[in-house]
C-alpha cells in the first residue's frame, strides 16, 4: 500500500431497533408511530385509537439521538 495513501474509513451500524420503529420522509424528517395499542384497547374511545394508527414526527429535542442511530438514513 502506498504510504501516502491513508485507509478507508469504517462503515458506521445502524441500530436496529431504531431502523424499525422510525422512518425517514423525503423532506428529512423522522416520523414515528404512537404507543399503547398493544393490550387494554376495551377501555380506549374508538376515537383515541384512530389518532393512535396514524404516525407522528419525533419531538424535536430527541431528532439528534436518532440520527445518530440511523447513520444513513
């Protein structure tokens, strides 16, 4: 190898449970879904549970930490 040539750098890992909790939009933003549709649904209103399915955008203070576990988003 030639000296003047340095080594590539490593590839970085993806966390994978952060890879199936999150998506990343086109725009860059990280989208997630909502907790507490796994048991007790009974005592939920229908209308608490339909706002539950859809997705929601990670709060703004928490974007950093889950960029950095999905390096290549």
């Amino acid at each position: 190898m030639p000296r003047n040539r340095s080594k590539p750098k490593l590839k970085l890992k993806t966390h994978r449970g952060a890879r199936k909790r999150f998506k990343i939009t086109a725009n860059g933003k990280i989208k997630r879904g909502h907790s507490g549709k796994r048991h007790l649904m009974g005592t939920k209103a229908p209308g608490r549970m339909r706002k539950l399915k859809k997705l929601t955008l990670v709060n703004k203070a928490d974007v950093a930490s889950v960029r950095q576990m999905l390096p290549y988003g």
